[in-house]
C-alpha cells in the first residue's frame, strides 16, 4: 500500500494528493465512488485532520473529487477537453462517444445593433436570425450556445426544426456554408442565475464564455456566443518554444 514519507522534501498533503490520483486512476476508486472519510484517510497514513483536508480541498478545485453535503466526497467524472477547433458541438460529443442533445430556448429574428453588424460585417439594422440552444451530452446540460446569422445567408432558417441536431451540418446541407475558418476568444465568468439554472449549476457557479466568429468562404456566416460549465470542462493545448534566430 502506498505511504506517505516523512523525510520527503514533498509536503505531505501532496503526497496524500498523489496517493488518491493513482487511487482514482487505477480505478480503485471509480467514477462516483466515495472516497474514504477524512477519518479514515488520517489513521490511515498518520496524517493531521489539516493536512488530509488540505489534499482534499485541492483535489475538490481541480474538479477531480466533488463534495456532496451530508453524504460525504465523491470521485468526480472526468473533465471534457474544449475542442479549440471549428467543429459543431453534435460532432465533437459523438466522437467522444456520448449523445449529442439540445432544446430550443429562443428563436427570432431580430435587427442588427451596430456592435453586432461590425461582427458578422453587415450594416447596422439587418435582419439576424437570432438562436439559442441548450446543448446536452449523454442527458447532462453541458452548454447554452446564442447563436446570430444573417437572414441574407439563410433566409428559412426559422423555419427547420434544430432539436438534436447539428447547426453547421443544417447550414452546410442547405445553404452550402461550410465553415473553414473563425476566431476564439475565451474568458471565464460567472453564470447569472438564469443560465446558472438551465445548467444545474449553483447560483455564482463558474462558467467559460466562448465567443466565436465562424466563417465560410471568407463571409463570417456566424457569431456564437457560449456559456460553458466550468465544472465539466477544461482548456488543453500544445505549447511549443518559439524559433530563436540569430
């Protein structure tokens, strides 16, 4: 059994971090499981109450375990990676093997304030199609996505059902727009209490905001702006040293 060494230069909580990883990811603990009390944790390795709640508290924020009140800490799902790529939110859910779903929340056309021209590069006063759309995965709501798309590049669209279907694959079969290109600003936010609601999150609970220009053919065909539970998703990429010249 793994131990935790007290002449170690590694804090202890550390140690007992580490121990529960390996723990989570052997499978000994599994997706739901109950980790062992803070009791039991400290008789076990000789630990402070201090120090178990330490290694705890850390794997609680880095979405690894989750605390339920009056019942105890449990091993949290993993983590869905946010694709940093143009692909629709049905494609990328079926390739990780889950079930892609979504519900309407609001669908209208509406004028394109100045802000909102400038983005999609329409004049002010345009007709936008205007549609958001709570995005599921395997049943759990894991985004709402606000969609804008100017009338002029899909005149009925208000007219075809979106349940549990793809936008881009719609916008791609009907009106030829594939996207090839787009832009990715993300920031992190908290969800207000509506949002917070649709996605089962507590109220303040954190969120990523996504805002993205999607282009076809060098025409922005969309502006979507997202809101992404913070506690189901994480940001991973390729870093790589610049080039030194001279």
């Amino acid at each position: 059994m793994a131990h935790i060494d007290p002449d170690s230069p590694v804090p202890k909580y550390f140690q007992l971090r580490e121990i529960l990883l390996d723990l989570i990811d052997s499978d000994e603990l599994s997706i739901g499981a109950a980790i062992p009390s803070e009791r039991e944790l400290c008789q076990r390795f000789g630990l402070s109450r201090m120090t178990v709640r330490q290694a705890v508290d850390h794997l609680v924020s880095e979405g690894r375990l989750h605390r339920v009140p009056g019942k105890g800490t449990f091993v949290a799902r993993p983590k869905i990676e946010l694709a940093l790529q143009l692909t629709s939110f049905t494609d990328d859910m079926r390739a990780r093997g889950m079930v892609p779903g979504s519900r309407d929340l609001d669908r209208r056309v509406v004028r394109a304030s100045a802000h909102l021209a400038k983005e999609l590069g329409i004049q002010p006063g345009e007709e936008v199609h205007f549609i958001e759309r709570l995005r599921t995965a395997d049943g759990e709501p894991l985004s709402i996505e606000r969609a804008h798309i100017p009338v002029k590049l899909a005149p009925d669209l208000a007219s075809y059902d979106l349940s549990d279907k793809s936008l881009y694959g719609l916008l791609e079969s009907r009106y030829g727009l594939v996207m090839d290109a787009g832009e990715l600003t993300i920031d992190g936010g908290i969800a207000d209490p509506s949002d917070a609601d649709l996605l089962k999150l507590p109220r303040g609970g954190a969120v990523l905001l996504l805002q993205r220009r999607s282009f076809a053919g060098g025409v922005c065909a969309e502006l979507g702006v997202s809101t992404y539970r913070a506690d189901r998703y994480q940001l991973r990429t390729i870093l790589e040293m610049p080039v030194r010249r001279g």
